[in-house]
C-alpha cells in the first residue's frame, strides 16, 4: 500500500482565506505511564520546507533526528509540556490539550491559524484553529510538529531512564511494554509515574496488582 505523505493543502487553503501565518500542533505521549505529554508547534517557511517531512510514527528514529535537526533550523518553533502532576490532575486528553495551547503560546509570531491534529481543538485555541484527523500525515507543519515533538520527548525519557534504570524508558519511553510493568511492580512507582493510569493506580492502591 503506497503512504499518503503530508502536503500544504490545509495551509495553502487558509492562506487563500488572508490568514497568515500558519502553525500546525501536535502532541506526543498520550499512551505512556510515565513522563510528560509533550507538545510542539511549528511555522513553516513555505519556502523552505525539510524534505521528507511525515508521521513521526512512520519514520525511523535517525530520520527523525535529521528532521528535527532541519525543521529547527528553518521554521519557527515551540516546545511545551503538560506535567505527571497536570495529567493527573487534569486527564490526559486535557493535559494534551494544555501543553498544545502552551506550545502556539510560545511561538516568536502569533499565528492566525492552527492546525491541531486530531478530532478535537483544545479550548484556548477555539475560533482559530481546525482539527485535522491524522493531521500528522496530511499536513506538513503538523507533521513537522510532531517530528520535533517525538524527537523531544524520546530525549526526555532517555535522560529520566539515567535516572531511573530498570525500567526500560530509553527504549519503550514510558510505554506500557512488559518490561516497564514488570520493573513497576519489581521495582515501584517513581516520581515519574502518572498515578491516575490504572497499571500504575493498581499497584499503588489495588495490594500491588496490575491486572484489571
């Protein structure tokens, strides 16, 4: 099956409606039990657009490296996170949402128009933003985004693996693979740990188990 790669037409068709500049958002870690959800935002210089810019999850992790490398050379960017305390104060779907508002927040120019992947816009972003389903292989700023997000957060992980060995999180970044869940139970919770995800909740407050 031949991959759909992401192009300018959501960015095209908002420049054609006067709205300028245009930034893509997308966030990254959602799914893992450990560490921040991290979120980006990218304004691309249409005139200078990396080459090879796609899903983050469908590009090998030296690809992605390069990309990043090239997005932050040439687009104006910001980088943003949702704590472990935010998610499990807020629910992941909100803390999401908050480190994408944080990461348009922080972008050198304002942009007029966001392009957030998914079917959801976060609330601070309303009234100037449109969700894009599998935004990250349809558009390119948002594929851009979550190039350098992904990149960012897997560098975060890496580093809180030194921190914390055993569990893998250099590998699976916090994803619930059956080496995080048997260091969780052999090893404990850390102060990494979203206590609200349930294989870290059971442990914590279920007589240490981590089935359902």
């Amino acid at each position: 099956m031949t991959r759909t790669l992401p192009d300018f037409t959501y960015e095209t068709a908002a420049h054609l409606r006067g709205l300028s500049p245009i930034a893509g958002t997308d966030e990254v870690g959602r799914g893992p039990l450990a560490g921040p959800v991290t979120a980006c935002a990218v304004i691309l210089d249409p005139a200078r657009i990396p080459a090879g810019l796609g899903d983050s999850k469908a590009l090998s992790a030296a690809k992605r490296e390069r990309l990043y490398a090239e997005i932050m050379a040439c687009a104006q960017v910001s980088i943003a996170h949702a704590t472990v305390q935010e998610i499990d104060a807020l629910n992941i779907l909100r803390a999401s949402h908050l480190a994408m508002e944080r990461a348009v927040a922080g972008l050198p120019t304002p942009p007029a128009h966001v392009l957030v992947d998914g079917n959801l816009i976060p609330a601070g972003l309303k009234g100037r933003a449109e969700a894009i389903v599998k935004g990250d292989a349809k558009s390119l700023s948002v594929a851009a985004a979550s190039i350098v997000a992904k990149v960012t957060r897997d560098r975060i992980m890496v580093d809180l693996a030194q921190q914390h060995p055993g569990y893998g999180w250099e590998a699976n970044a916090g994803y619930p693979t059956k080496l995080h869940l048997d260091a969780l139970l052999n090893l404990g919770v850390t102060a990494w740990h979203r206590r609200s995800f349930k294989p870290v909740y059971n442990i914590l407050y279920q007589d240490n188990s981590v089935s359902d």
